[in-house]
C-alpha cells in the first residue's frame, strides 16, 4: 500500500470519527512543530528527545493558538470542534493510530485531561485587568 500524505490520512480519520474539522488536525500537527521547535530552544543541553509529552503539546498549543488566533482562539478552535483539553488528545490518539504521530510506552489519552480550561487559556489573558478598590469611590466620597 502507498504511504498516504497528512490531507489524505485527516480526510479519513474525519470519515470515521466526525467529531473534529480537517482544520483541527492541521492546527495539532503545527502546534506540535512549534511545541517542539519551542523546547529546543529552552533546552540548554541541546540533545533532547523529539518526543513531547501530552503536557508539554497541550501548553505549546494553548501558546501556539494565542499566537495565531489572539482574542479569537478560544472562538476558532470551538468552530473546529475543539472544547477541551481531552479533545487535542483525541486527535492525538487518531493520529497515532494512523502513524502520523508516535508514541511511547507510557504515553496516555489520560496525559491530555484537563490541564487547563479553554475559558482560562484562551480568554482569560484578555480580560481587563481588575484594579483592587481602595477606600470610596469620587461619587461614593461626594455623598
């Protein structure tokens, strides 16, 4: 059988398991070059393992959208299907299944639950920053 390309492989992943837009599958395998071109960098030693663990993808990720998508990350993700944590893993796991991506013995679905919520990834850091209140406000001092 010929090695099918990456579009080929989502397309019939997508055929099987509907749950998540081609797009989505796009978006995690970018993430994960980021994520892996990202630890590199921090990595003083300069011989690290290619592998990425399901917390170090889903912190790349949360920082690759925000790069990408800014105030509309939590916004595009959810129109691809994407709602939590556990769904990057997901795509993750169908991806292994296809050979796109490998994994190790100790590598889990599990490893992908719940790190963060969306709200909090990719809300939460354009929120207005809250001013502690001290003492009456002018209108408050006034009466």
């Amino acid at each position: 059988m010929q090695d099918l390309d990456f579009n080929e492989v989502v397309e019939l992943i997508c055929k099987e398991d509907p749950r998540f837009d081609r797009k989505a599958y796009t978006f995690v395998r970018q993430g994960l070059d980021y994520t892996v071109k990202e630890l590199k960098k921090k990595e003083t030693k300069g011989h690290r393992s290619q592998h990425v663990s399901g917390a170090e993808l889903l912190d790349g990720l949360r920082t690759y959208a925000l790069d990408q998508y800014g105030p509309l990350a939590k916004t595009v993700l959810n129109s691809w299907g994407l709602k939590r944590c556990g769904d990057f893993g997901e795509i993750v796991f169908n991806l292994i299944e296809y050979n796109v991506f490998s994994k190790t013995e100790s590598d889990r679905r599990e490893d992908f639950v719940e790190l963060y919520s969306f709200d909090d990834a990719f809300v939460k850091p354009f929120l207005p920053a809250r001013k502690p209140r001290s003492g009456p406000s002018t209108a408050e001092a006034v009466c």
